[in-house]
C-alpha cells in the first residue's frame, strides 16, 4: 500500500512539472535544434510549433509569439537543446 501510494505521488509530479512547462513556455521546432522561448500568459495555445524550412514567417505572424520576444529567438538569444 505504501508502495502504492509513493507511486502514485511521484507520477503526480511528473505531469504537474510537465503542464507547468506546457502553460509556461513555446517549445519551437527549428531546422536543427528545439527553442524554448518562456510565454508571456499561462496558456496551452502555441505550446509545440513547428517551425522548420519555409515556416520561420508564421513566427512572425503569431501574436502570442511576438509578445513573447519570437525576435530574440530568431537572433540565437534564447534557451536551445541541440542535436
């Protein structure tokens, strides 16, 4: 029963710290690397973008992104987990 229940806890943190980083930050696909750029709202929208190839514009165009500093990304200003 104890066993049990330490399982159940540590689960419990894992998807909490998995939603606190979902509502907390875009995690943006480049060509060669994810950015992780911290959001400006506590939101699910915009979690996962996909921004490989031709698709660098729409970071542009994306008004959570924009306020959130998508120009910094671009610059290599931001957090990046590399290949």
């Amino acid at each position: 029963m104890k066993k049990m229940v330490m399982t159940l806890f540590v689960v419990i943190v894992i998807v909490g710290a998995f939603t606190f980083g979902a509502l907390n930050y875009h995690f943006i696909l480049m060509d060669s690397s994810v950015k992780l750029l911290k959001k400006v709202d506590l939101t699910f929208e915009n979690t996962f973008v996909d921004a490989r190839g031709n698709k660098k514009y729409k970071l542009y165009t994306n008004p959570a992104l924009i306020k959130a500093g998508v120009k910094d990304l671009i610059e290599e200003k931001s957090v990046t987990i590399g290949k």
